[in-house]
C-alpha cells in the first residue's frame, strides 16, 4: 500500500526522532549479519543430536584462507570477515567419519551449511570422504549474476575505466544505451551501487560522476529480480559490491601500465597488506581517452577525456568478534562533451568536470556463531560542473551540480537453524542538493526560453526492512520481507513494500525453481532533479515511481561445470522513469510518464573452467519489450504525449546476447579469451521528408573482441603479466540510440587495439 503527500516540505521530524532512536537499539543490543560469512551446524546422522566439539576447517586459495574452530554445545560453528570466493570446508570428530564440501560465497552472502556426519560404528565398509561442490545455493529466489576479480581483470584496462562497462560483457539483459548509459530489464538509470552494504542515490554512469574504478572490485552481484527487502530505491540492476582488502592482497601489489590507438592510456598502481590485526589496501589509477563519450557522427570531434581516482581501505580486527572498516575514495574526471561536425564548424567546446568524495565507516561485532551487529556511518560529496562554450553562435548553457549524501545504517539479522534466518534493518539517509544553471539558446530555434535558475533543497529519506528466510517444507525456501520507505526531497510519499520470494529445490539440490513478486518504491533520480522541476510540465516535478515486479524461473547444475538458467519477468510502473536532454547540452533531467511496463525472457549459461583443458566460458541472450505511456506526469520534458499514447522505450532492445569463452594453460601462463556482443537495435523517431517523425529500428550490430596475454614467472613473488586487446575486431560502427528530438544518433566506438603491462611484487 502507499500514501501519498505531494507538498511536504520534509521527511517529519518525529519520523527521524522514532528511526535514530530504533538505528541506536540496533548499534547496543542487536544482533547484525557481517558482511561475508559461513556458518552451519555438524549433527550426528543417526539420532540428528548435534556434535560438540568437531573440528572445522576452511581453506581456500584465492584469496589464500586458512582457519579452523570448533561447534559449540548446539553444534554450531561460524567464520566470520571473509572476502567472496570459492572455499572448502572439512569436518571431523572422534568416532565419526570426516566430510568435506565446496562452497561458492557471494558478495555479502552467508553461507549456510549442515554436515550430517557418520558414525564409524554404524558403517562396516570403507569411507571415502570427498569434496562436494555446490554450484547453486538451493535457497537462493533472486537471480544474480556473480562477476569476480580475476573475470574484472580479463578485461582490458581501459575497459576497466567505468563500471557500467563491466556489466554489459556479462549480463545479456542489460542494453547500452546514448550518452554511454546501461540500462537493465527496459529500465532506465537503472543500476544502483551497493558499496560494501552501504547504497547512495548518485548515478555511477560516467556522464554524471567520475565513479568506483572496477580494479577494486573484489566480487560483485549484478541482481536484476526476486530482490530481497533489504534492497531498494532503484531496481534494474542491483551492483552488490565488495571491495578489495588488505587482508586479501597479503602484503603484494602491482603496477600496471596500458596504452592503445585514441589516446586510451591508463597507469594504476595497488598495494595492500596485513599484519595479524590490521590490513591496509592503496589504489591509485590515472587515465585519459580521446574517445571518452559516444559521438553523435562516426568520427571523433571534441571527444577527449581524463581522470584519476585514490582509494584506501582501512581493516582493523582487535579480536576475532571485531571488524572495523573505513573506505575513503576521491574521483574526478575532466572531459569535452562531443560535437558533431555543425558543431565542430561553429567551434563549439563544452567542458565538463566531475568530482566525487566518499567515506564509509563501519563497524561488525559477533557476539556468537548465530548473532552479530554491523552499524555503517557513510557520506558522500558528489558534483559536476558544465563549462559554457566559447564560440558566439551555439546554444550557450552552464552551470553546476553538488549532491551531499550523509547516512547511517544499520541491520539486524538473527540465525535460528538451518531452517530459518530472520534479518531487519534501518537506512537514514539526508539529502542536500544544490544546483546553478544558465541557459541561453541565442539565435537558435527551440521551444525552450533562457532562464538563470538557483535551487537549493534538504531533505531525505528513511527505510526500515524485515526479511524471514525460512524453509517451509524440506526442498521448499521462502524469502519473505516488506519494506517501508518515507522520502522528501522535492516530491514526497512512502509505502510498504512486500517481497515474496520462492525457491523449490530438486535433484539434491542441482535444480531450483523460482518464483518472486516483488513491490518497488522508487524516488527519481537526483542529477539535475530540481532544474527538472523547475522546467516540469505544469510545473510538477517528476514523480515517484511505485512498480510490480513478478519473476520466475528455473536454474540447473550439471556435472559440477555447466550452470543453466531460464527466467521471465515481466513489471508494470506508475510514472516510468525517462531522461530528456536540455538542447543537446548534456544536461539531462529526470521525467516520468503516466506508466511503463516491461517484459522479457533471460537464458543464461555458464561453465566453470576444466581443469583438464583450461576452458571455461559463457552465454546469455535474452528477448525484452519496455514501453513508456503517456502523458508526461512530471518534471522536464520537450515531446507532447498524449493520454494513452504508448511507444517503445529508447532502450527498448528486442533481443541482446553476450558469450565468452577463456582459455588458460597454467604449466606455461598463457591464456587467451574472446566475447562476443549482439544486439538487434533500439527505436528512434528521424525527421521524414514531410517534416514529420518516422518511427524506425536502428540497425543490429555485432561486436567480436580478443583478448591474448601471458603470465610470466606466475610462481614467484614477482612476476609480468602481458595482455594484448582487440576490441571490435571488424571495426562495426553501429548506431546505438536516439534519445529525443534533440538528442542525435549516436554512434559506436571504432576497434580499439591496446596493450598491457603489469609488474606484481
């Protein structure tokens, strides 16, 4: 359900007094997941009692882990401050016979597992005690896609530069769109960035924000369905991220130098280490391009691009119930927004700076195998700043942009059995938004007059969550949750959202069927959000997005290697979420029709790497629809639609696919790798002969990329590694999408041929 308060002019006081007071309950007497976890129980198969007392150890390589402990008088054991990654688990006590299991831990996950073990008198024959692997968790409803660090490091380094451009090689349903955006499930603006468990507003597309640099990435969940309550604001794609550590790097780090054609150069140095207590991670890359944006012809005019960005994590366990965490970042770009050849003629040259600071604090203590806490303090300082041309004749527009976000989290999580984990939480967020803009079409004809516009606006929003994972019956997982959020910035509302999760569990485990409906509450965007606003049809600003989301599917492991998956989802939104474009300035404010509504069918494949061969690889494609209904509902837009008038989205790509394949010789070091990208064209209205639209497709396109390196002296503490990149290797220049009258076709980037060093000590 929802309410709806249009002209409050904040989130209530009483609001924050009650959340502040119920966030303060949580930091002194609850108990919170920490971020990575394994924890389970060891029991004796014969009479189900649990064992006390039985060893556990965990080892795994990458990155190189190695504990052990013991159950406590329940049976229960915990491993706690682990990084995502692959990990086994041995088990074993007097008078029973050992067992062992490969799991896979997910960003932020925890692991659950149950170890029945046998007694040596009840088995008269030999035991042999393996390893089983788990492919799939057998209780997991949402779909994820899991892309860790060495699959980030594959890729070439300048493809490593924005993170919206290690989604699309992986996730077929996500769809580059103008302006190098990525929208997933016919959503647009739809990634949001969870760093760490911490999420903040700002969009990380590199128009609006200089961004997290993917190399410190360790593992990240790209979940597009059956979210989970903790997560909300934005729902195209959840970026479930966990960052790289001291703790992980054990006292190595690496130089890496890259050069290609187009001034595509990047120079990145890390290093991290630990002592027993204290783990540090530095990061620092500077970079540049002259293709830094797509262009609106085939050729490159006033495209040229540079930035750097510093990173440092700070890990700090006085024991072994204690992590203390402090992630500090400082990013900025400089970049010339593209001309076409008009424009290039007239001597038009928009600059653009961004700039971008973020600290998170944060604070785990585990107070037993089955209770924890984990309280977040966070603040981000995000702007950008448009350079007016310097030419006499083009549409003139400045301006700036600062965004503050300052935040507290904190969740609670509660471990009962194997059977249920009952996890709540609470997020308040204050918002601080500042923009200047200047406009001034001079003797240019469009619709829009000049304005100078001040706007200044607080405000915020406060979340609370409770989720019960819960196994109904033996194979039968339930992840339930509702959500409620109350935000005020410029519009304002709340609601209470339900999550509905299922997941059915077959063949031991190797077959999972799911199904999840899901309610979303959406605030729009805030790049921009008070000029849109202040431009807003009739003067209302853009609404509040509120969406049904229903998901189901079905996901297969066969011979612990190849992972299948077949979903379809299908989502209705009352004020869909669009952009428009202020007159081909690069200024884009956010706008919301009356509805919205996308469909579509994922089929992903994946195989892990064969140890005998080397060969691992992957393949996605899926078929979606998105459409927009008119009319506009609020904020800035420069189109007429009428009431009941529906068309395809701008992102509305029917069909997209990516596959790759990866081949490593471990004796020798070599490897080698190609992906290929597809997709069938998105929609554009151009201008007919008769001064009208016409509605088209723009052609599908192709893309082949190669990727060839080797790893010299991989066994030692110094080693080389060598990586040469051919992207679009047939040199495809396609037309990748129009976003509105005043947004040209844009078009794609040509083949890029670059090379890559990188020392490791």
């Amino acid at each position: 359900m929802a309410i709806h308060r249009r002209r409050s002019r904040g989130v209530p006081q009483t609001l924050f007094r009650s959340a502040a007071i119920f966030l303060w309950i949580l930091i002194i007497g609850s108990a919170a997941i920490a971020q990575q976890r394994v924890m389970g129980r060891v029991s004796d198969k014969s009479s189900g009692q649990p064992i006390q007392d039985a060893t556990v150890k965990l080892d795994t390589q990458e990155p190189p882990v190695q504990e052990s402990t013991t159950t406590d008088s329940e049976g229960r054991f915990s491993f706690a401050g682990l990084s995502p990654g692959k990990y086994t688990l041995a088990v074993s006590a007097d008078r029973f016979y050992p067992e062992r299991i490969s799991i896979s831990l997910a960003p932020r996950a925890t692991g659950q597992v149950q170890f029945d073990l046998n007694p040596v008198a009840t088995v008269k024959e030999n035991v042999t005690v393996h390893a089983e692997s788990k492919l799939i968790d057998e209780t997991e409803s949402a779909t994820t896609t899991t892309i860790n660090v060495s699959q980030v490091q594959d890729l070439p380094a300048s493809r490593r530069v924005q993170l919206t451009d290690i989604i699309t090689p992986f996730v077929a349903s996500a769809v580059g769109s103008h302006d190098n955006l990525v929208h997933l499930r016919g959503n647009e603006l739809s990634l949001n960035t969870f760093i760490n468990g911490v999420s903040f507003f700002d969009n990380p597309h590199q128009l609006f924000t200089p961004g997290i640099s993917p190399d410190v990435i360790q593992s990240v969940n790209v979940i597009t369905g059956g979210f989970p309550a903790e997560f909300g604001n934005r729902f195209g794609g959840i970026l479930d991220i966990v960052t790289r550590t001291g703790f992980d790097a054990d006292n190595h780090g690496s130089l890496s130098l890259s050069g290609g054609d187009f001034l595509r150069d990047n120079v990145s140095l890390d290093y991290g280490g630990h002592t027993q207590r204290f783990g540090y991670f530095f990061y620092d890359q500077a970079f540049q391009s002259a293709r830094f944006l797509n262009t609106p012809v085939p050729e490159r005019f006033h495209d040229r691009g540079r930035g750097s960005r510093a990173f440092v994590q700070l890990d700090y366990r006085p024991d072994s119930n204690d992590f203390f965490k402090l992630m500090l970042t400082g990013d900025g770009t400089n970049f010339e927004l593209p001309n076409a050849t008009e424009d290039e003629l007239r001597g038009r040259d928009f600059f653009q700076r961004n700039r971008e600071q973020t600290a998170v604090l944060s604070w785990e203590h585990l107070f037993n195998s089955s209770s924890a806490i984990s309280t977040s303090f966070y603040e981000r300082l995000a702007g950008a700043r448009l350079v007016p041309t310097t030419d006499s004749s083009s549409i003139q527009a400045g301006g700036l942009r600062n965004d503050i976000t300052v935040g507290a989290k904190s969740d609670y999580s509660l471990y009962l059995s194997s059977r249920q984990t009952i996890k709540a939480g609470i997020d308040l967020m204050l918002l601080r938004l500042r923009e200047d803009f200047s406009f001034d079409p001079r003797d240019n004809e469009i619709e829009i007059e000049p304005f100078d516009f001040r706007g200044r606006k607080t405000g915020g929003q406060a979340s609370f969550y409770i989720q019960d994972q819960i196994k109904l019956l033996r194979n039968l997982t339930a992840n339930l949750g509702v959500r409620y959020d109350q935000y005020s910035v410029i519009t304002s509302g709340r609601a209470l959202s339900p999550r509905i999760n299922l997941a059915y569990a077959l063949n031991g485990g190797k077959t999972v069927f799911h199904f999840a409906y899901n309610r979303f509450f959406a605030p729009p965007p805030i790049e921009n959000l008070l000029l849109s606003a202040r431009l807003g049809v009739d003067g209302l600003p853009p609404r509040i997005s509120r969406s049904n989301h229903f998901e189901a599917g079905v996901i297969r492991s066969f011979l612990d290697r190849l992972v299948v998956r077949l979903t379809g989802y299908w989502r209705s939104d009352k004020n869909s979420f669009e952009t428009t474009e202020l007159a081909n300035v690069r200024i884009f404010a956010p706008t919301t029709f009356d509805k919205g509504k996308a469909y579509g069918i994922e089929f992903s494949a994946r195989v892990n790497e064969i140890p005998r061969l080397g060969l691992s690889g992957y393949f996605s494609y899926t078929a979606q629809r998105a459409f927009q209904t008119g009319p506009i509902s609020g904020g800035f837009t420069v189109e007429d639609v009428a009431a009941g008038e529906r068309g395809p989205a701008a992102f509305d790509q029917i069909h997209t696919a990516v596959a790759g394949l990866t081949w490593h010789e471990r004796r020798t070091g070599f490897w080698a790798g190609a992906a290929l990208e597809y997709g069938s064209g998105t929609p554009a209205a151009l201008a007919g002969s008769d001064g009208g639209d016409v509605h088209v497709r723009l052609p599908e396109h192709l893309v082949t990329n190669f990727y060839l390196g080797v790893d010299l002296f991989p066994k030692e503490r110094h080693s080389i590694g060598l990586q040469l990149n051919v992207e679009n290797a047939t040199n495809r220049i396609f037309q990748i999408a129009k976003e509105s009258k005043f947004t040209p076709i844009q078009f794609s980037p040509p083949r890029y041929i670059s090379g890559t060093v990188k020392f490791h000590f």
